[in-house]
C-alpha cells in the first residue's frame, strides 16, 4: 500500500525524457495485492552467476492521483495481470 506519495508532474512524456522543470506535484495512493500459491520453478544461469526461484500468483491493483487541478482513480473493472511473479534471487558475489 502507498499512500499521499508525492510525483511530480511534467505535464508531458518529452518534456520528462529531457528533464524538464516539473509544472506541479501531484499525490498517488496505490494499493496492490498479490495471491501466491500458483507454480514454483527454478532458474540457474553459472555463465551470468545468477540463480532465481519464482511463485507465479494473481494479482490486483488500485490507483489514483491528485493534483490541485484534476483527480483521477482508475478503473478496475476488468483488470488482466498478463504475469504476476514473486521472485528470490541471488547473483554476482552472492552466487554460489
């Protein structure tokens, strides 16, 4: 949960990308739930020295944002999670 999370706001994707002054701020509450339980697998790379077991689940988010001019909340009707993954990894000099 994440709640009165300030952003700020650039009114626009270029004007972000170029890091340009922010026009305001707005705030983000965020709520997202995540139900495990689904398949476990394994994942062992030795030449990237990485290793990595993941629990596949459903998962649910919430949102919305606020600024002094305009609010807007998601719509959560008919929401699709393509992937939802929990992941414990190990990697570089934690390899083994």
């Amino acid at each position: 949960m994440l709640e009165d999370f300030e952003i700020n706001d650039y009114h626009d994707l270029i004007r972000s990308l170029n890091h340009g002054k922010p026009v305001g701020t707005g705030e983000v509450d965020m709520t997202l739930t995540w139900s495990g339980g689904g398949h476990v697998s394994h994942v062992r790379d030795t030449a990237n020295r990485f290793e990595g077991r993941k629990v596949t689940g459903t998962s649910h988010i919430s949102w919305s944002v606020e600024t002094e001019d305009f609010s807007f909340t998601a719509d959560e009707s008919g929401q699709i999670s393509k992937t939802s993954e929990v992941w414990r990894e190990r990697n570089g000099v934690f390899f083994r």
